[in-house]
C-alpha cells in the first residue's frame, strides 16, 4: 500500500509539488498558513489540516515546503508542530532551502521521537515543479533515501543522494551560489550587448550556442527578453539563500568573494523594492547602475 503524505507549504512550488504526487496516486494530506491555497488543492481531492501536528498525526510521511530556517522550525517543533504528533517510523522530507546546521538539529530532535528526517532541497523553480522535472539533492541516511525515492520521482528528474544529514543543504547553497553568479554574469553581458548595439535576443542565441551556455540562460530567457519578471524563485528568496552559503563558508572556511558581491546585489535588489521579483530582475539592477 502507498504511504499517505503530509504537505505542508503551498506556495509557488509546494502546490504544484503536492499536485504532482497526488497526479501520482498518492493520498495527500495539506495544510498551508493561507488556507485559501490549502483549499485549492482540497477541490482536487486533497485532505486539508488545521496544523502540521494533524498532518503528522495522517501521513506516514511529511513533506514541508517553507520559505526559511525559522518557518521550518515552527512547523516541525513549535505549538501544534510536526514533533507532537509524528509516529515512531514516520519520515520528514524538510524540501526548503535552510541553514545546514539547523538541518542537523532538527535530525536530532526527530531520531528521539523514533523517526528519521532527510534534508532534499530542490533546484528547478517553478517551471520544473510545474513539470515534475527538478533537480532534487538529498542528504540522509540511504535507506531513508531509498523510502522516499518514489515520491521524489513523482516530483523531479535529477535525483541524488549527496551524503549525510545537512549534504543536501550545503549542496543546495553551492548550487544558490552557482546561479546567482550566473545570473549576474548574463545581466552584464546582455547591457553590454546592448550598449554595443547587439540585440538581446542575438546574444542569448551566441552564447547558447558555446561554453557559455548554461540552463540558467535556457529557463530564464524568456524573462530577460520581455523584462517581464513574475516570480518563479523571488530575488528575497535567493538573497536568503546566498547568507546561508555565506554562513556556511565561515563555517567551512571557504573564501567567497564573488558570491560576497553578487549578495549586496541582491541586497540592492531588495532596497529598490524588487525583492518579490524574480532573480531575473538581476537585470534590472545592472540596467540601472549603468544608466548614464
């Protein structure tokens, strides 16, 4: 029999998440903190909780989809929270971008209750949850992974087990610092294109074609054409993703200056009030610095 999953965290990603594993005959349980999102997916034969204590109370495993490290935390261990009613057996796949020592904390808190947790953020934005096609990194232990293998399967393509309990995080904060560089770099190649005359369109289709290409360039071309910039991850979003990376280089360490820069851009970003823009708008932000 399938296992009965908890959803907690309907937002651009989680809905279409949720969706896909209830496409894939999955019984769903969901609860959102805007219950109107909660109820979108009920009319779709979702089961819908008051909190994520009664999600876990209903599901053999949890699922929990949340903007940051705090929101993570409330949900799995504050009032009415996941710890008070998951079951001994019981699996949380925590699929937020959040801090990796926070990850491992929380590991702890649910191996004392006789469950087990894995941390399996997810690349891809909304597009690829929309599609079933993202890219998911997991950290935890093996078997946990091997649980969970058909659900992620409902919900991505590219699926791999990096390591232990917090490799999923640290892995998801390289792959933040990967496409925040990328997306700066794309932004001032295309004004300086620009400037020199050379149509955007032009120039994403050149540099496409070499070593310059990159999925990023792929999934967001159509945002840096139109300058259209509806958010599939939102530039507040990645700005928090880029201090976990941060913090996680002090931790380590690592020496990371061009992720240093990149994040005070996106700190402009936020001044000037585009925060819930996509991360594309990065190009906006160069667009105006090289004003004359």
């Amino acid at each position: 029999m399938a296992e009965k999953v908890g959803f907690i965290g309907l937002g651009i990603m989680g809905s279409p998440m949720a969706r896909n594993l209830m496409r894939a005959g999955y019984t769903v349980v969901v609860h959102n903190r805007t219950p109107a999102r909660a109820e979108a997916l009920a009319s779709e034969g979702a089961t819908v909780a008051p909190d994520p204590r009664s999600v876990a109370e209903q599901s053999d495993v949890i699922i929990t989809m949340l903007p940051d490290t705090p929101d993570v935390e409330q949900v799995v261990s504050g009032t009415n929270g996941v710890l008070e009613g998951i079951a001994p057996g019981a699996l949380l796949i925590d699929m937020s971008t959040i801090s990796p020592a926070a990850t491992r904390r929380l590991a702890d808190r649910l191996r004392e209750k006789g469950a087990s947790m894995l941390d399996a953020p997810v690349s891809g934005a909304d597009v690829g949850a929309k599609a079933g096609t993202l890219s998911i990194m997991v950290g935890g232990e093996q078997q946990d992974f091997e649980r969970a293998m058909p659900l992620f399967q409902a919900m991505g393509k590219s699926i791999v087990h990096v390591g232990r309990s917090g490799a999923g995080q640290v892995t998801k904060a390289a792959n933040q610092v990967v496409t925040a560089l990328t997306l700066a770099a794309l932004s001032e190649a295309l004004v300086l294109g620009a400037r020199g005359g050379v149509e955007p369109e032009k120039i994403l289709d050149a540099l496409g074609g070499g070593l310059a290409a990159s999925r990023v360039m792929e999934v967001k071309r159509e945002k840096l054409l139109s300058h259209v910039f509806e958010p599939g991850f939102r530039v507040e979003l990645h700005h928090k993703d880029l201090g976990i990376a941060l913090a996680a280089g002090r931790e380590h360490g690592v020496a990371m200056p061009m992720t240093a820069a990149v994040d005070q851009l996106f700190q402009a970003l936020q001044t000037k009030g585009w925060g819930g823009e996509d991360h594309s708008a990065m190009l906006r932000l160069i667009e105006d610095l090289s004003r004359r």
